[in-house]
C-alpha cells in the first residue's frame, strides 16, 4: 500500500525470550481478530508480527491511522498480556505519531 499511516503495537509477554504455544495461540487469534475489523470497513490490513526480547509487535496499515486504531482498540485494549501501547503514525515514517498506553 502507498502512502500508508500506520498502527504499530507492542506487547510484552509473559516469558522472557521466544514465546511458547501458548502465547502464540493468543497473538495468532488476535491477529485474525484484527483482520476481521480491519476488514469490516476497509481500514487497513495487519502487516505481520515480530517476537524478540519478551515483546511481540503487530503492524497495522491503513489510509486513515486514527480511524483503523479507534476501530481496533476495544481489541487491543481485551488482549490479557502487557503492559502494551500503539504508536499511530499520522503518515509516512518520521510523520507525527501518538502512543497510547493499553
């Protein structure tokens, strides 16, 4: 996608290093969480996830960055791990973003 802003949110797990099968099974159910509200409106995909250092991040990218986190929030806000925030990006890399703490 072109000219996209973006949603990217960070979670701490509750293991230190890879996650186990059961962390795994929580952010992949997420995921499919987030891509069916994406979907809905045609806000934006998720991008993927990448695990290190006990966090895993997901990437979210859409047209309208303000509108695809206040669609996903009440998700992001369910997720049992933590603490987590979402930086949204307002443009391209290096445009105006906010975190907000979940």
């Amino acid at each position: 996608m072109s000219s996209e802003q973006a949603v990217i949110v960070t979670y701490a797990l509750p293991v230190e290093g890879f996650p186990g099968p059961v962390e795994l099974n929580r952010v992949s159910q997420l995921e499919r969480e987030l891509e069916e509200a994406t979907g809905r409106g045609d806000l934006g995909e998720l991008d993927g996830h990448e695990y290190g250092g006990g966090q895993v991040q997901l990437f979210l990218y859409g047209q309208d960055a303000r509108r695809l986190f206040t669609a996903i929030e009440p998700l992001l806000r369910g997720f049992p791990y933590g603490p987590g925030r979402a930086v949204v990006r307002l443009g391209e890399p290096g445009a105006s973003e906010f975190v907000v703490e979940l």
